[in-house]
C-alpha cells in the first residue's frame, strides 16, 4: 500500500497511490507542508490516483520523501518506492551539481 514508482527518464516521477488515498487531498496536505507536487487525477482517467515529483536538491527530496512516508503511513513496499526514487534523485543532483558543473 501507500505508493508505486514507475520508471523515468526525465526528472519527474509517474507515482500512482495506493490503498485508497487521494491525489488532491494528498497535493492539499504537502502544499500546507510547502512541498509541491503535480496532482494528474484530471490528466489521467483511468480510475485511479496518480501524482508527479520533481527532482529537486537533496535537502528538498528528503523532505518530500519523509513527508511521503509519514502521509502515506508507508509500509515495506512503498518504502522500498520511496528509497528508489531518493536514490535516483541522489544520483541525479551528483551528476548535475557534483560532476558535471
């Protein structure tokens, strides 16, 4: 439960909620955390509930993905997603800030 990652090449995340949790609400409950998000429930009519993340510095994605954990009340899977995705995120800021200035 909580959330699924789905593989990226840019520097968005397609991330779908699980366990019933809503894209609007949740879009709604980080804003007030100053953490923005891109609800797509009305981009994506399939039924379910989608959001996307940016990349953001390493501070920045810290706090979007314990804010996550802690919204979501994220369980051994959905925490395994949110690793992935700092993980990546991490990479991503060395490439761009500490490797390739």
């Amino acid at each position: 439960e909580g959330l699924r990652v789905y593989p990226s090449e840019a520097n968005y995340f397609l991330c779908e909620l699980l366990g019933g949790y809503n894209s609007t609400k949740l879009a709604g409950e980080l804003l007030e955390d100053n953490i923005l998000i891109k609800d797509l429930s009305g981009k994506i009519r399939n039924g379910r509930q989608y959001i996307r993340v940016a990349i953001r510095t390493e501070e920045e994605n810290d706090k979007l993905i314990g804010t996550l954990r802690i919204r979501l009340k994220c369980r051994c899977r959905s925490t395994k997603s949110l690793v992935l995705i700092w993980s990546i995120c991490r990479l991503r800021w060395i490439r761009k800030y500490l490797i390739f200035p």
